[in-house]
C-alpha cells in the first residue's frame, strides 16, 4: 500500500465525461489498495473565462480580488470530482487551498507556499476517503486567498505530496511523458522511462512544456518522486523523474533536445568595458518586466564589447525601444541591433558531464547543414544555441539523429 | 452618516454591464457619506449552471460537495464587484461567507445562520473600505463551506444588517417595491410606501414574492429596517417595511391582495372524530415531502368530519395516491376527492384587526360577481379562500377595487 498523490490537469478534467475518466483511474488504485489525494485543476478554459469577465471589471484587475474570481475555477472541479468518487461508492471529501491551510506569502497572483498544515488531510485518509484538493491557490496569513500562478496546480501536488512524505506524485496531463524532443517536429522521437530532475529542469524552462519549472524545483528541493503520464492512456508507466543518476551512467550521453521558437535576440554594440555596464543595460529591461534569457558577453577589444541578449519575441519591440531611448545614449554604445526571428535549440544531459567532445559533434551536425550559429551559451549539462528561426525543424532532428535519440539505450 | 447594508440580486448583478451599475449606485452613497456593505447574489443563470454541472455527476448531488461547487457563484460576484469599486477609485475588498465566519449549522444546500463575526467588516468600514460579502453561503464550526439555500442572500444581508446594527439593509430587486397586488392582474395596483412585517410575511407567503421569507422573519426577529427597492431605476424610495403600526392607523384597512395560483386542494371525507386524525391523515404526506398550505377542519356531525387541505399543483397526484393508498382505509374514511384547478385569493392587512366587516365585504364582493367560495381561512391579518381558478383575475381585480387600493391612502 502506497501513498500517491495524483494532480490532473485543466484538460483532464474538461468536462463531466472527462472528470468520469479521472474518477475510474483514481478507482482504481483505490482498489489496489493506495491512499489516495487528487488535485485538481480548473476545468480547461474556465480560469480564461473568469480572467475575461475581471478585465470587463476592470483593465487591470486588482490582485487580490483577481485571486478571489479566478480560485473558483479549482473549487468547483474539486466539488465535481468529489461527486464522481461518492457516486462510484467510494468514500471522497473536497478541500479549497484555504481549508488545507495551503499558507502562502501575499504575492497576490504569483504567491508561493509557505507550509501546508496536512492533519486533515492525513486524518481523512486514514479514515479511507479520497481526499480531492484544489490546485493553484492557498491562503495568505490575514485569511485572504491567494493563487500560485498559471501552472501552479503542478506545485500544489508536489507540496501535498512533501508535505505527507508520499511515495509517489503523478502528475497527469495531454502528453504521456517526457520525449528526447516534440514529436510534432521529430517524429522519431522517443519518451524517456526516466529523467533526472536537473535534466527536466534544463528541458523545462528550455521550452518542452509537460511540467511547470517551479513543481520540478519543488520536487527536488524536497525529493518528491515525481512521475508525468497521460491521462487519456489507460496503460504506461509514464515519464519518471529521478534523483538518481547512477541508473543514468550505462544510459545515453544526451537525453533531449529542446528548442523555443519565440526567442528575438538584441545585441548592443561598442559598449565600454568597465563594470556596471551590464547592470546598466539590463537593469531598464528588467525593470520594464521584461524577462531576459540568455545572456552573452565577450572578451572586449580596444576597451569595447558586444553585450547580446535574448527575450520572448512579444517583448522585443518593447525591449529595442527602452536600449535605443534610455540605455543607449547613457552608456555610450556604439548602437543597437536586433533580430526576432531566431530561436534556440540545446541539447540537453547530464552525461555530457564526463563526456567531452558533445558541443563540437553538435556545432559540427549543424555546420554540415549550412546552419550559421549567431550565439552560444553552455551549463553544465547543455550546450543551447541561437539559430536562425528557419532552420529550427532541420537543426533539431539531425541534433536529435546525431545524438542517437531515435534508438533505445543499451 | 449611516451605515447601511445593500443586497443586490441575482439578476442586478447579471453581467459586467449590470454589475457596473450597482458600483455607481455604491459610490452614490458612499459619497454622501455613508459606510457601506454590499451583499450580492450569483450572476443570474450561474447558480443553475453550477447545479446543472453537478447534476452530471451525480443525479443527487452530494450536497457537502454541492455546497462547495454552488458556493463559488457568489465568490466570482464580490471579487467583479469590488474591482468595479476600485476602478472607480474607492477602496474596497470582497469576503467569502467563510470569511466573514458566518457560521451557520451543517445542514448543507439548506443551513442556518448562528453567529456572524463583524470585527472584519467593521475594521475596514472605520479604514474607509465598502465591504463586499457573498451571500448564500457560509461556515460550519468544521469549516466545511455552506449555502442557505435559493433566495439566502436576503438573509445574508439581513443577517449582516443586524450584527452591525445597521441603520438600514436595502434589498435591490427587479421590481421597485411592494405592490398592493400583481400590476400583471391589476394594472391600478399600486406601490406601498410602507407595509408591516407581518403584512409582509402573508404577502410573501402568499405569493408576492418579492423578498425571501426567511429574510423577513429574521428582520423581524433582529428589528432590522428593510427597504425593498428596484436595482433598475435611478430614484424611488421603494417600499419600506415598517415594525411601527402607528404609521398605518390613518391608512388604509387592506394593505394588498395576495393570491396564489398553484394551489391544489384535497378532501377526506367521512373522518372519524376522534383525537389524533389529523397526524394520521398528514403525516404520510409530510413524511413524502410534500408541503402543505392550508388545512381546514370543520366541527363534525354524528361523529364523522371532512379534513381539507391545499398543496402546490405540481405534488396533487404524489398528494392523492398517498391519500387513496396509505390512509383513506387505513383510518376508516369514505372517500377523497381532490380538485387541481383551483386558486387561492388572499385579502391582507393589519388594519382589519380593528375593523369588523372585511370579511363579509369581501365575500359579498366575490359572490356579487358569482364566484363560489370553496374554502375560508382565517387569520388576524389576513383573510383567505379558494376558488375555481378560472375566476382568479377577476376575484385579485373586483377585490382591489372593492378596498380602495388603487386610490393613495389619506
């Protein structure tokens, strides 16, 4: 007998009929045996239609009465599912964030959890209920009602599950696990039976988006074994997200390759070498709440550099606009220049840590494509570069090729 | 300065569009000076939405998880109310029932208020804020989240009214007040400025319905002054609903004609008299759920009497089967007959306790115009019989005239 939490996505829980299929898997492991607690999501399209009806209200909704609308879209999910469950004969009772006292700070919008009190929870379990908890919100300390944020139900499952000690998250979503790329581009592309945490971290915020980065950061900090399957897939063990790195060593080099196709590159140009420039270039974007890449800077040359940057193609006018008008000038550069149609493709691993020779196979695949990179940036386990966006499709499957993804590890 | 409770319906708060409205009506009092709470009910067509959902899952929802779906229509309303207030540059901040700790008892889909803790609210009033509450819903000391039951806004707002001792709870509905009759029926009905509790509570009953019955009883029980007023119209003072009979000694003896047309009536005859009939005859009924209006006995001959009462049209048959089946034979009676087409008419008004003749007026008025009285019922303020149905327009009309009601009292 194991203790599992599940989370189920807004399109796992879309409609009536798919809120039915949540109730027969969870029924099932029911009857295995397990305890169980099932977080939710709002229904698909339902936090959309309470963010319409508050921006009628007003343009920009005040946060925390934003919060109050938009934390009914998980309430009445977790009512539904509850129902599911008590109509199938099991015993099943439905949480808000607040009745846990999932505790979070006051970042109205954005909050974070701060501790989640699981006595409740625990005492329903042991009385054999189901317990059915709602995603994405909490409660701040004056009793107010917070939200984590979009993707913030992934968070909540990973805390439940931390906070009981678990054996187990499963979080279920419209894709059955992570894949080595986005089959739509590769369709040899191949779901992974594990990863590391810090590998889903690295494809994570590198644009393969199965799990929120903040659950995955979650999940480590506290070593919640996490696990991502379908919901739609009666069968399949999913995508299992290890600690362990040893089960890796006989395993492949590369474990995928991530892109993001909304990146715009700036770069500012005969910037004086001194300290502080950096500050003085980012510190106007970021300010703007702008959110900034990657980042380059280059030995200088006769007391001058080069300073690039990448941001999310929404923001790069908004971005070129505040370099040539209020840092430019200021700092001295030559000039600014930019470009919005790049993207960025990494290949992704943490067996490139002892193995040399993975950036120059990967320079040298695109090299023998004709794909020119305009920029690079190295971790410890990937190599991402800036290419032009029209190459993006070609650049990623013969990355995906060369690395041998297409075939089962040894 | 007053400090003043608003209640505004489901349907005045039915769209961003209507719920724009009742923010400039708030901000009209606030900025005469006034503290203000608003109480607001779901958007129209929400809460049938929310049960529609449920009844998906479940034929007969359960209501804890019932209570915890339904509750979220309130809380979608005072979050779009409160960013309306704060777009128009006043301070205010929405509450859940829950948060507000209006505990009331465990009897989901259908609790009762026990204590409301006012601290909240009457902090942010002295900070300058108008308080924006869900109404329908509330606590238990368990914490689980509970609804009033259909039309418990108005007693939310009462309920609030009173525990501040508020100098006036207003009650914006659709229509503008309390009317002398139907103006559907008679066009020369006419607006009261002020009627009694108690005439309010057999108006309401009886079909006028205008405000909860409930919400009536409690402003009763709490003396809290309630305005019933229209949420569409910029002026009128609606109807005030007074404790204070004085008022009313120079007006007029009737206040209103109440009528009802979904009355069914059934007839045992042949009971026995002896003690204990009535139990036996309506406690199979009651026990089946059906309620029952009127009941009539009248003083038996050679032991033998006839018991009749009313119940809505729609349970007439549920009525009757259970009368032929479980009690007629059971008891000793001779037979039950029962008419579905009949209608209640109702003549109300706490000036009749002083005036001798209202009765024999109004039946002459009904006989003058051939209409057969088939039952009579009496109360200190009202004066009730059933009829065929057919003559219902014309009994509300020849009534209201034969009073006086379409002329202003003295």
């Amino acid at each position: 007998m194991a203790l599992i939490v599940q989370k189920y996505g807004g399109t796992s829980v879309g409609s009536p009929e798919r809120i039915k299929n949540v109730v027969r898997r969870v029924a099932k492991y029911k009857a295995l045996g397990h305890q169980l607690v099932v977080v939710v999501s709002a229904m698909s399209g339902e936090t959309n239609r309470l963010i319409g009806l508050a921006k009628e209200m007003q343009a920009q909704p005040d946060p925390r009465e934003l919060d109050m609308v938009v934390s009914t879209g998980e309430q009445v999910t977790v009512g539904l599912v509850s129902m599911g469950l008590i109509q199938e004969g099991l015993k099943a009772k439905s949480y808000t964030g607040a009745q846990v006292k999932i505790t979070t700070d006051s970042a109205f919008t954005k909050a974070r959890i701060l501790s989640i009190d699981e006595q409740n929870i625990r005492a329903d379990l042991d009385n054999g209920y189901v317990v059915v908890v709602a995603g994405f919100q909490g409660i701040d300390k004056d009793g107010n009602i917070t939200t984590l944020g979009r993707g913030g139900s992934d968070t909540t499952g990973v805390a439940i599950a931390a906070a009981l000690h678990a054996d187990e998250c499963q979080i279920y979503t419209d894709v059955d696990g992570v894949y080595t790329t986005d089959p739509r581009v590769v369709p040899e592309a191949r779901r992974l039976k594990t990863i590391t945490f810090e590998e889903m971290l690295e494809m994570a915020s590198l644009g393969s988006k199965v799990l929120q980065i903040r659950a995955v950061e979650f999940a480590g900090k506290y070593r919640v074994k996490l696990r991502v399957l379908s919901s739609f897939e009666e069968e399949g063990d999913g995508t299992l997200i290890t600690f362990e790195e040893d089960d890796k060593m006989e395993q492949a080099i590369i474990s995928g390759i991530a892109f993001n196709r909304d990146e715009a590159k700036i770069t500012v140009r005969g910037v004086p070498d001194k300290p502080g420039i950096a500050y003085q270039i980012l510190g106007p974007v970021s300010e703007a709440n702008v959110d900034v890449d990657m980042i380059i800077q280059n030995v200088g040359v006769d007391d001058s550099t080069d300073f690039s940057f990448t941001v999310h193609r929404n923001e790069f006018d908004k971005a070129m606009d505040i370099l040539k008008n209020k840092v430019q000038h200021h700092i001295g550069a030559r000039n600014v220049v930019g470009d919005n149609k790049t993207a960025k493709v990494s290949v992704v691993g943490v067996g490139m840590r002892s193995h040399v020779g993975i950036a120059s196979k990967m320079f040298r695949t695109l090299a023998e494509e004709g794909i020119n990179i305009q920029m690079i940036s190295t971790s410890e386990i990937k190599i991402s570069v800036v290419i032009d966006e029209k190459y993006l499709e070609l650049a990623v499957r013969v990355l995906h090729k060369a690395f041998d993804l297409d075939l089962e590890p040894a």
